[in-house]
C-alpha cells in the first residue's frame, strides 16, 4: 500500500506520499527451520537483505519534488516462533508466538524528478 502523511518540521509541515512500492530483490543466504518439541517450530533467518523501489514525492509551502527511490536493507537477522496446537480436535492452525528482528544498514537512494 502507497504511505501518505505529514510531519511537522521547522517553520511548517511537509507532506509525503511514497507510492509503488515493490519488492525488487529478497536473498535469504541463510535461513533454517527447527522443530520444538510441545510447543511448535522455530524459523532463523540471518543476513537476509532486501531491495525496495516507489515513486515519492514532498510538498510543503515552500516547494515541491518528486522521484525514484530505492532502498536497500542489509543484514537482517529474524527468529521468530510459531505455535501448533497439540490436540487432534481443532484444525491445524499456526500462531506467531515471539519475533525477533534486527537490521544492520540501511542504504536509501533518491532521484528527483519523475
């Protein structure tokens, strides 16, 4: 979904609205899957990294522009678990019970001007 906001800033605000946002690359170098016994599965991811181009653009009351943009996430380190019921009487069903993430570099690139 586009994000569309307004931030106040300085002597006055600016809006923004960041639009076609696609997930241009994922790399998932190194992921893993372990079960735990009575309680449920466990999914580590590490050094994972992501691309993501939009269009933005600002406007305040001085002036307004437009672009491209990438943004490039680095070094991102998941652990997440999931729960499943133990019984036979309900459908099988999954709960995200804990998630842990972190990033280490964030690489944002803008060109003006669409």
């Amino acid at each position: 979904p586009d994000l569309t906001g307004h931030e106040k800033f300085g002597l006055g605000n600016i809006k923004y609205n960041i639009s076609r946002i696609h997930v241009t690359a994922v790399e998932l170098p190194s992921a893993s899957i372990s079960l735990l016994p009575g309680s449920g599965i466990k999914l580590v991811i590490g050094n994972a990294s992501l691309t993501i181009d939009m269009n933005w653009n600002i406007r305040t009351w001085m002036f307004k522009d437009s672009g491209r943009g990438t943004v490039h996430i680095s070094k991102v380190f998941v652990t997440a678990i999931f729960s499943t019921p133990l019984d036979n009487t309900s459908p099988t069903s999954i709960s995200l019970t804990s998630c842990r993430t972190t990033s280490g570099d964030v690489d944002i690139k803008l060109n003006g001007k669409t």
